[in-house]
C-alpha cells in the first residue's frame, strides 16, 4: 500500500473534525449580512448599508509575534487568539472604521485540536466583543516546518467608516492635545526584547512581587480593543486623529499622522511606566530611547484633539486611565 497524506504528517481528518466542532460556535458570530457558512472557498458578507451615504472598506492584517512563544511556555493558549483580533480591531479603528468580519490563519506542523480549538475559540469571543463575524479561515498544517505544539496565526481585518467620517490625521493642527489610553502591558508588541530579557532571569511560572502575577500571566495579558470607548468619540467629530501604539512606540506611530511641517511634543513625565515596562528596562540594562522606541510603556492608544474637546474626552474615557501627554506643535 503506497503512502498516504496521513502518513507524511498531514491529518485531513483531525482538520475537518476541529472545524465541524466550532463550526456552531463560530456562527454565533455571525450576523444578517452574513450569506455564508464556513467551509467554502470564501466569505459572503453583504453589502449594502443603508445607514451609511458613502461606505468606505478598511482592511488590515497582522499578527501577534514573539508572544506566541508565551502562549507556548505556559501551554496557555485560550487568550492569545483575543490579542489578534483586538489588536486588528485597533489598527482599523486608528481610521475611524468599525468592524465587520474578520478572517483567521492558523498554522502548526501537526494538529492538536486541543491547541487549535483553545486558539480558535480566543477568535470567537473577540469577534463577539466586537460585534465582528468570523467568517472564514485557513487551518494549515506543515509537517516538520515548525516545533511540535508550536503553531503561528495571523488575521485579516476588513471595517467600514463613512467617508466624511475617515480619520487619516489631515485634520490635525498645532495646539492639538495628545490624550494617551491606558494599556496593560505589552499588548502585542515588543516580545522579542522582553523575552530575551526577562527568559534569562526568571521562570516562565514564577511569581514576580513588583508584577503581582507570574511572568507568564503578565507576558499574555490580553491586548485591549478599545473600540467601545472611541468609536462614540469619532462619531460625535471630537478626534483629529487616532494612533495605535504597536513597534515604533508613541513617537513611531502617531508620527505617520502627522503633515505640514507638524510634529509631537510628548511630556514623558505625564504618566508612569506599568511595572513590567520598569522591569525589562532594569533587567536588561535598556536605555530609556531604546525602550520608548520599542515599547507602548503603558499607552496603548493615543487619541488627537482640539484643546476645547479635552475634558469632555477624559470623562468619557474614564474608564481606561486617560491622560494628556502632550500636544502637536509646529517644527
């Protein structure tokens, strides 16, 4: 009997039997515009949005880096799906879109459908919290081109936005406020240095006083999508631009906003850096512009304004720390 598909590694069985179990959780995503199930060669996502003059597409794709070898470390890998879908959900909302589906890659060498299904699952509850549809995917296994139990995924992203409702930063003047929304840690960004710092001197398990958890959990807290609290501010024309803080830092990405001769003006000293972010820096003997070049430091989004919509921003933002770290001035 000659060799089968199988027999060089490559399960179609295992594939189609983790796919038929989610498939019930995965149409819990969906919603009325939704045309299609999972399993064909494409997504059908209906057009027509009678509540928008001029719809505008917004797509992106991305992934989650070196933060996987986390999930890995700590066999953990129910919140690293969240992180994707969150951090592309941020990247669209940067131009004032909001999302409507979202497209999954999953890649390992041999398929454990406990893994996959944990990681897949991490998709759905995000879509969910953002009201986005799951609405098709690619499950692809490559014997002997990654570790076993290791797996890589990306995400494709695709929002709408009206088109007098686009934010691209051509808005911005001199004198505008920067206004920096709390993150949790590292979000999705900055692993490679941290986990080349901080895997040296401690166990992946190990409790960390100045964190208040273990390595391991502070290293997958999961990236916020701020969605929920900055879509009602684009919607009520209070932002001039919207920056999501990724590699590159504050100064790296909010600077792609920028035009005419602009630039940022930032007050490092407006907030303080969460523990982790002191204990890379200690640990790995990092100069500060290194770290503010590499790292959010606690800032995970960074919101532009006229000086006469500050407060009111701050208010409604509440609940994500807030605070003005800046402004724009001329060079």
């Amino acid at each position: 009997m000659g060799i089968t598909y199988k027999d060089s590694g490559v399960d179609i069985e295992a594939a189609d039997k983790l796919i038929s179990k989610l498939k019930p959780m995965i149409r819990t995503t969906f919603n009325d515009k939704v045309l299609s199930d999972i399993g064909l060669f494409g997504g059908f996502y209906e057009a027509n949005f009678d509540n928008i003059n001029e719809p505008v597409l917004v797509a992106s794709v991305d992934g989650v880096g070196t933060k996987l070898k986390i999930a890995f470390l700590m066999n953990k890998h129910d919140t690293i799906g969240q992180c994707l879908v969150n951090h592309c959900v941020n990247d669209i909302l940067t131009c004032g879109a909001k999302p409507l589906f979202f497209l999954d890659y999953f890649a390992t060498g041999k398929l454990n459908n406990g893994i996959a299904e944990s990681v897949i699952k991490g998709f759905i509850e995000a879509c969910k919290a953002n009201d986005c549809s799951l609405i098709g995917g690619e499950t692809a296994e490559m014997p002997s081109f990654y570790k076993d139990n290791e797996y890589d995924i990306s995400g494709t992203i695709v929002g709408i936005v009206e088109k007098e409702k686009i934010i691209d930063g051509s808005g911005i003047k001199a004198g505008d406020v920067l206004i920096g929304l709390k993150s949790n840690g590292l979000h999705t960004n900055g692993y490679s240095i941290a986990n080349k710092v901080l895997l040296q001197r401690f166990k992946i398990d190990e409790y960390i006083p100045d964190l208040s958890t273990t390595l391991g959990e502070a290293l997958l807290s999961i990236h916020i999508s701020y969605l929920r609290v900055v879509h009602p501010l684009i919607k009520r024309n209070l932002l001039t631009g919207i920056s999501h803080i990724t590699g590159g830092g504050i100064v790296g990405n909010t600077k792609r906003l920028l035009r005419n001769k602009l630039q940022l003006k930032v007050d490092w000293n407006a907030w303080e850096w969460l523990p982790i972010f002191k204990l890379i820096q200690s640990i790995g003997n990092i100069e500060v512009e290194e770290m503010r070049k590499v790292f959010n430091l606690g800032i995970g989004m960074v919101l532009i304004s006229r000086p006469a919509n500050v407060n009111n921003i701050l208010t409604i933002c509440k609940d994500y720390s807030p605070v003005a770290i800046g402004e724009i001035v001329n060079q």
